[in-house]
C-alpha cells in the first residue's frame, strides 16, 4: 500500500532531483510560513508539528530546506509526564551541505499511533521505523516491511514502553529445557 | 546401544582399559564449537592465539561447524532471539559432547538481567564447567579446559554412558521465584490496548 506522496517523492516541488537541487528556502522562511517557531535547546534546534501537516512539511524540509539525511528516528514515552499526548515521536534531520541538524517531533497517541511512513522520503527510515515499531508500537502507514527489528517476530509487548517492566514479563525464559540424557 | 552392558547407578563406575584409553583420547584432543557472542568471544580467540596458546591442550582447531566438534564453549550473552539457536546447535552435535559456559553472561545473564537476555544458559542447555569473569583471562578458560579434561578422565566410559544417568537439569529453573512473582503480579497497564497488530 504506497502512499499518495510517492509519486512525485523522488523529485523537488520544482521538478529537479532533490539530490542536485540547492536549498531554496530556508529553514526560518518555512518556519514562518507554517507559523511555528524554532526552539533552541543547547545548540540543537528543535520543531514540534502537527501530525496532521506532517508529510507536508517533511517534504518541504527535504526539498526547499535541504534536509536531505534522516540520522534517526526515535520516540519518547511521555507517560509519566501527565500531559495530553504520549508519543513524541523525534525525527532528526541533517542538512549534509551546510552541516545544519533539526530535530523534528510529532506527537501520536494511543490507542493507535500511527504516523506515515518517512521511507519514500529517506530510505533511511526503512530500519528507523522499524526498531520504533519494534520497541514502541508506532505504526508507520506505508511501510513496505512493517516487522520487527530487534526481539523475536512472535514477541508480543513493545518493550521501552515505561508500563513493560524493564526485566520483562517471563518471556525470555519460555524455552523448552534439554537435559543431558535425552541431547 | 551396542558395547558391554555397563550400567553406572548400579555398578558404579568400574574403568576398564578401553574407558581409560578412550578418555585419555577424548580429553586430550577437545575441539571446541566456539559459540561466542560478545565479549567473551574476543577473549576466546585470544585464548586460542599465539600468546595463550590453547592448542597445546588438544584444541587445537575451532571448527564453526557443530558436526565436528566435541566441546562446545558458550561465550558472551545469550538473548532470547538466539536461545533457539544456541539449542539447535547443541543438538547437532555428536555423542560425546560436553560445554563450558564461559563468563558472566553465559554462566548467568552477568549485569543485562532485561528482558531480552536469557539469564544464564544452563537453564536451558546441560552445562559441565562454568567460568565465571567478565571476560575470564585466557588463563581461567585454559584452566577450564584443564578441568574439563579431568572430568573427563575421571567419569567417562568409551560407549559414553555416563550421560544417559543425567536426566534430571541441573540448572536454576525456567522460571524462578521472582520472575513468577513478576509474571503473576504485572505492572497495572494505562494501555489496555497493548497487543494488537496493525492492519496494513
């Protein structure tokens, strides 16, 4: 199931390949466009957005902004903060000609995170996304591999969530046990 | 199983020459199947290289593949993703076969008590001598080697029927008393919906 924003994923607003094209924008114009403001948290620049306006706004910081490297893909559990959302999802973005880095972070809640897939964008996402599913639960739509990455395919729980125990729930000894007499 | 009948929970062990040449043989010439992990696999090599030359015991080769070996050595953490792994080449392996489980992680589950690393192998796999450390100095694993050979001299028969008496493990139990007290009394969940799978 490819999402819609794959047709033209490859290419620029501008018709270009986004890998030759120079940034035309910078990142306080788009900024100001979409009205949100830049915070600065010891010299890593951080931007939350909506989910709603979310692939959007990635494309264009790929296409006009220059981000054209997606370093990580992470989420935070904000579940013992007490406030509205659970999942800040953080996206990091690298500007590889100019050097700049932004940290993007959408906000998904249960009971069903789920946000679109950044691969038809970043083919860096393919693993990123998956070690978030794998660890988190946050269902990239259009993914075109959605299994897990790290525990075993059978695993049931999603283990950094902060309610799974950090010794887990029994899970790592469910194994038949050998005996000498019968190997 | 073909050989003279020796039945060693009646008789006790009684040695005849041809058990005392057999494991005189078999000790001396232990291939191991390096099962190595993690750390403890770096310290393994090392083990087996110039410096601390593990060959002049009889190991000399470590052939990677189970078919050929007699001695396999579990070095470095065990996750619950290689567990099956680990049990599968266990079973490849031909009679006789012993293992040694090298390290803290092995032995049991050293510092990562987590959810993903089973906490010692022999509560899965039948274990002969266990090395603690972390990682053990080449010097402790050729010492385990030493003492693998001595049990070896000392309780093995050429038909290797000591290992048919050994049918109860020895290890800690699957589940212990905390992890069943874990199971039995989870952490209340706020997400009731946490198993589902997604629709794509």
């Amino acid at each position: 199931m490819v999402p819609s924003y794959v047709a033209a994923s490859y290419e620029c607003s501008t018709g270009e390949s986004f890998l030759t094209a120079k940034a035309s924008r910078s990142l306080e114009e788009l900024l100001a466009a979409w009205g949100i403001s830049c915070h600065e948290f010891r010299g890593q620049s951080q931007v939350t957005i909506p989910a709603v306006k979310f692939v959007e706004s990635m494309k264009q910081l790929r296409d006009e902004a220059g981000f054209d490297m997606l370093s990580d893909v992470t989420v935070a559990d904000l579940l013992e903060y007490g406030g509205e959302d659970r999942y800040r999802v953080v996206y990091q973005l690298v500007n590889i000609t100019t050097g700049k880095r932004l940290e993007v972070r959408v906000l998904v809640n249960d009971p069903e995170p789920k946000l679109p897939s950044m691969y038809y964008l970043w083919r860096s996402a393919d693993w990123l996304e998956r070690e978030a599913y794998d660890m988190f639960g946050i269902v990239f739509e259009g993914h075109p591999n959605p299994k897990r990455l790290l525990m075993p395919e059978e695993f049931q729980s999603f283990p950094l969530r902060k309610d799974y125990p950090l010794k887990g729930r029994g899970e790592r000894h469910n194994f038949p046990v050998i005996t000498r007499a019968e190997s | 199983m073909a050989g003279p009948a020796v039945n060693p929970t009646k008789d006790g062990f009684f040695f005849t020459q041809l058990d005392a040449a057999a494991n005189w043989a078999r000790a001396n010439s232990l291939w191991p199947m390096p099962f190595a992990t993690a750390c403890c696999g770096i310290e393994l090599m090392s083990t087996a290289a110039s410096k601390h030359d593990l060959s002049r015991f009889g190991s000399e080769v470590m052939r990677f593949t189970p078919r050929q070996c007699d001695l396999m050595i579990v070095a470095g953490r065990v996750v619950m993703k290689m567990l099956p792994v680990l049990q599968r080449i266990w079973l490849q392996m031909p009679e006789p076969k012993w293992c040694i489980s090298m390290g803290a992680c092995a032995c049991t589950g050293g510092v990562f008590d987590t959810y993903a690393v089973v906490q010692g192998v022999d509560r899965f796999i039948p274990v002969d001598v266990y090395i603690p450390g972390c990682p053990p100095r080449p010097e402790q694993v050729i010492k385990a080697i030493l003492d693998m050979q001595a049990q070896i001299k000392k309780t093995g028969t050429v038909w290797a029927s000591e290992f048919a008496a050994r049918s109860v493990a020895t290890g800690p139990a699957r589940f212990d008393g905390e992890e069943v007290y874990r199971i039995k009394n989870p952490v209340p969940l706020t997400n009731k919906d946490i198993t589902y799978t997604p629709k794509h």
